[in-house]
C-alpha cells in the first residue's frame, strides 16, 4: 500500500483514460507510456476496461494501472481479477470498498468536502481524489484541505490543465489526474500518431515532466 502511494507520488501525472473506443484508448496508453509517465487509471467506461488493463500489465509492466469510476462489486471483481494495482471512484462506494480492502489494493475514492475526506481517510481510502478539483475551489481549495488534513494524500481530478497541474503539485497534491486536458481526442481519432504524441510530449513538458 505504501509502495503504492510513493509509486503514485513520484508518478505525478495519473492520465484518466475514457475513451469509447478501445482502440483510441489502448493507442492513447501506449504514447502516454512511450512518454515516460509511470501511471495510468483506465474508467471502467472503456469498452473491455478490465481486459485492457490486464493488456497493458503485461506489456508495460513498469507503469501502476489502475481502474477508475468503478462503482459496483462486479466491476471491482473485474478489475482486481484483472490485476488493477488501484481502485478509483468519483465518490465512495461500500460495493467497490469493500472487496478492494479486502484485497489489500490501494482504493481511492472522490471527495469535495472536507466531510468526505474525513469520512473516506477515516473509512480506509490510500488516496482521496479530490473531484471535480477545478470546480470544487482548483488548488487553493487543495492547499486549505492540506492544511487540516496534512497525513492525508490527495489526488486532484477534473479540470486539472497542464498550466495548473504544477499549482496543484506545489500546493501538497500527491499527484493529479488529467484527462481531457492532456489527452489529443481530435489527433488520435483522426489517426495522427505523430501530432498525438507532439501533443502529448507538450502538455507533459509544460507540467515539467522530462518526456524521453
């Protein structure tokens, strides 16, 4: 569980992957890898999301991946068979909490009031995504929650930019979540590899993630 968190926190950047078509998001995951980025949360959204991550364990043994908006029990068994190294949901979830703790896997689920961060710290969470960070209050909102909850790792998600993601950092974030902001949707579903991963090397470099 420690491993994890320290795997996280020196990961950064948690690209969220949600894309409809699995061909996008498997080519997405595998430029983002290409990058040098050391995680990957895969919603269970994506058509086969559970087989992809058993995929991409496989041939990116390096990178944590995780699983992200599981909510049921049925997509937590899936995705732990499939061997997620974490857990996240958008809020708590006793069906998702329940078999993940028990697994022993870091789960990490949404908050936006220091409420729900109390109660998911409290309650077994590794990690409290702090979701939407952007409308909950960006990093200002971060930096007060870090001040009443120092021990408590946060991962800001959700309107999080490359311009804003090194604010989120210094403010005591553990890592951050970004999806749409540092994913290429028109150049990937145009099929344009190269402008993707120019696109993709830019948004790290303005974070400044060394991109290989």
């Amino acid at each position: 569980m420690v491993a994890m968190i320290e795997k996280l926190r020196a990961a950064r950047i948690v690209p969220v992957i949600r894309y409809a078509d699995p061909a996008i998001a498997m080519k997405s995951c595998e430029l983002l890898a290409q990058a040098g980025i050391r995680a990957l949360e895969i919603t269970t959204t994506v058509p086969s999301a559970a087989e992809m991550i058993a995929d991409l364990k496989r041939r990116f043994p390096s990178v944590a991946t995780g699983a992200g908006t599981v909510f049921t029990e049925k997509q937590a068994g899936d995705v732990l068979k499939a061997g997620a190294d974490f857990v996240v949901s958008p809020c708590w979830s006793d069906e998702a909490a329940t078999p993940v703790l028990e697994a022993g896997i870091p789960y990490l689920p949404g908050a936006m009031t220091p409420g729900e961060v109390l109660h998911h710290s409290g309650a077994g969470a590794a990690v409290v995504k702090i979701f939407p960070a952007d409308a909950a209050g960006g990093s200002g909102f971060v930096k007060a929650l870090k001040s009443i909850f120092p021990d408590v790792p946060l991962m800001p998600t959700g309107g999080v930019t490359p311009g804003a993601a090194q604010f989120y950092l210094d403010a005591g974030a553990l890592c951050v979540g970004m999806g749409g902001n540092l994913l290429p949707a028109k150049a990937l579903e145009g099929g344009d590899v190269p402008l993707a991963r120019d696109q993709i090397n830019a948004a790290l470099k303005a974070v400044s993630f060394q991109t290989s």
